[in-house]
C-alpha cells in the first residue's frame, strides 16, 4: 500500500534501520554527540535562534508554545481543525481567547489580524499554521507576522509548521516559535515535537511556565545536549538520519525545489481531468481537492490500486481528499496515484481513462524542474 496521508508519511528504509539499532542511555557521550548534529542540522532547517526538542506529539509542542508565550490572551486563526486547537489550548489553560474563523479554504488576511489587535488591547500572543492540514491552506504568516511586530513587537508570533517545515523555506525575521512535528514533513514514526525559538521569544519565556513543557528548563539542558527529561533517542537517532539523507540528497534547497515542481503539477494534472482544488490559497504540503465522489475516489484508490489518501474531517468528511506532498517522493509513486485518480475516475463513469493525468504532471514537473535546475545551478 502507498502512504499518501498527509501525515503520517512513509518513513524511508534507511531511517527505518537507524532507528532498528539497541537502545542507546540518553545520558551518555554518545547520545550526546548525535544530539548535538541533530542540532546543527536543526538550526540549518529552522533558522531560528534555538531550537528545542521535545518527547510528544506536535499538539504537545503547540501547548508548549502557548503556555509559555501567552500569558495573557492569544489570538488564535481558525480556518480548521488545527487552527482551533490552538483556541482550546488557550481555554484549557485558562487564558484569554480571541479567534478569527473563516472557512476551511479561506486564509485569514492580515486585515482580519490587524483589526482584532486594535479591537483587544490584551492579545499577547498570536497561533497560526503556516499549512493548515484540515484543508489544505496556506496563510499568509510571514506578512501577518511582519505586520503584528510593526504594531508591537512584543506580541509573540506562535507558527505551526508541522505541515511547512522540511516542506519550503519559511522566512523566520518576524516568527517568534516555529513549530514542527516528527510523522509529517520529517518522514518520521510520530513522537517528537521540534519547536524553533527566537531570542525575544526566549526573552519571554523567563522561568517558564508549567513543568513537562516548562521551555525554560528544556532550553538550559538542550543548550548542553542533553533533556531534562528523558530523551526520544530513537526518533532523535531517526531524525538526524533524515537530515542526513536531505543532505545527501541535494540538501533543503533541492527538497524545497522538488516539492514545489511536484506540488504544483500534480495540482494541473488533477485539474487537467477535471478535479477541482479545494482552498484558495494551497499550502505545498499536500494537494486537496473537494468532490462529490471524494468517498468513493479513496475507497477505489484504497481496494483497487493500493493507495491510502486522506479524506476529510467533520464538515467535510466525504467531501475532500487530500494527497501527501511531504518528504523524499520517489517520482514513479507520484506517477502512479495520479494514474491510479485518472482510473478511479473512469470506473466512476466520469470520464475516459487516456492517461492525461501523467501526460500533463509529467511536463509540468520535469519541466519546473529543469528550469529550478537551471537557475540553480547555471
Ligand atoms: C498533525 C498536525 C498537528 C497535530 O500534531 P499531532 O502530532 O497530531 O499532535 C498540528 N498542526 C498541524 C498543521 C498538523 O498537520
């Protein structure tokens, strides 16, 4: 079965037999020692002043961020399910809230921020997903954030990079925490949250707030390669071999480069046979696509040609499904759920199976790529 869920991902072999080796003390030089590369490629990925490493889940991470930097009330973008958890974390912990709300296709504009700010003079801090997976949408971060630091720099810029970092290079000048999470972007089994600090943001945190997800207490140890609680060594093994492996592979810039030629032809070969895009603004990430026969195009997708693509939740569950973008994706697998879509949809009587689809990704990929190849290397 091919993995196209916009997380989890497939976890490449070689990560796989990284992380198939004994278990290695947490409080030993050798762990020590990959802890402190896992760093170094962390900062080349983040680009932020730290970066923090913790044992849970990305929704872990985006509770770490908000109890921490938002000490008074957090204004929080819902155009999804994502985006409305930062909303409940801010409630659970009894901080004030304040949201945006849009459909799941529409980005917030930086108006909608703006004009909440000025209406709510307690906003400290502001929760936005770079890529929101619930449908797919990219939101205008780095402009909202530019704009937020005009009016006052001490709001915190809380962005949730689970579905953008190791996706495209986000520009960080105005983000205070950059979040990413382990089984989306970083090809890797779920468990280890990553957040990217700025110095402001450090500033900020002072003591910290809570215990577990107290940053304060992880920044101190992980500034000396080590936790203050036990360490995720396996997923921390596993990740330093997917840095490698991005490395190896060309680095960020060919990944970036990879999945902004694939992401975007793959969105005009579904078009081409008649599929139409969900959200107004496409995150890289993954490709949505809103349909009647949603249901039905996964289950043939699923039973007849060994693909598993996402679906939708809540509102539109049954009406949406969403195809991985993230990570190394071999060509050829692309290739094949594009042909497998076209197949489904000529079972579903909609159309004739001729192979449009890849005659279309093909040029537009391969195309892209060699005039990315171009400008990059001369
Ligand atoms: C998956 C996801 C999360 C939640 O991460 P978990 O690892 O499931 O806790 C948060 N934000 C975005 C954008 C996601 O895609």
């Amino acid at each position: 079965m091919l993995l196209f869920t916009p997380g989890p991902t497939p976890v490449p072999q070689n990560v796989r037999n990284a992380m198939a080796k004994e278990t290695m003390h947490h409080r030993t030089p050798e762990f020590e020692a990959i802890f402190e590369k896992t760093r170094k490629h962390l900062f080349n990925l983040l680009n932020t002043d730290e970066v923090i490493m913790l044992a849970s889940s990305g929704t872990g991470a985006m509770e770490a961020a908000v109890t921490n930097l938002c000490h008074n009330t957090l204004l929080n973008v819902n155009s999804g399910k994502f985006g409305e958890r930062f909303g409940k974390i801010a409630k659970a912990h009894g901080l004030g809230s304040v949201e945006i709300k849009n459909e799941w296709n529409t980005p917030v504009s930086v108006e909608a921020i703006v004009k909440a700010l000025k209406a709510n003079v307690n906003i400290d801090a502001i929760a936005v997903q770079i890529s929101e997976s619930a449908g797919g949408l990219r939101h205008p971060v780095e402009e909202l954030a530019k704009a937020v630091k005009e009016i006052n720099p001490n709001i915190s810029i809380i962005a949730d990079g689970i579905t953008a970092v190791g996706v495209e290079r986000i520009d960080v000048t105005n983000i205070d925490c950059l979040i990413a999470g382990s089984q989306k972007a970083l090809m890797l089994p779920p468990g280890l949250s990553i957040l990217g600090l700025s110095n402001k943001a450090i500033e900020k945190i002072g003591e910290g707030k809570g215990y577990y997800l107290n940053l304060a207490s992880e920044i101190k140890k992980q500034k000396q390669n080590t936790t203050a609680y036990t360490a995720a060594t396996t997923l921390i093994i596993g990740l330093l071999e997917v840095l490698e492996s991005v490395e190896a592979n060309g680095g960020l810039s060919r990944l970036y480069g990879d999945t902004a030629c694939r992401s975007k032809a793959v969105s005009r070969a579904l078009e081409a046979i008649g599929l139409k895009i969900y959200p107004a603004v496409p995150a890289k990430s993954m490709t949505t696509i809103i349909d009647p026969d949603a249901s039905e195009i996964r289950r043939l997708l699923k039973e007849e040609y060994d693909v598993n693509v996402a679906g939708g939740q809540d509102h539109l569950k049954g009406k949406i499904f969403r195809i991985n973008q993230m990570g190394l994706i071999p060509v050829h697998e692309m290739a094949w759920v594009l042909n497998a879509v076209e197949l489904a949809l000529s079972r579903l009587g909609r159309r004739e199976y001729n192979g449009e689809a890849n005659k279309i990704f093909s040029e537009a990929f391969f195309g892209a790529l060699d005039g990315f190849k171009q400008g990059k290397n001369g």
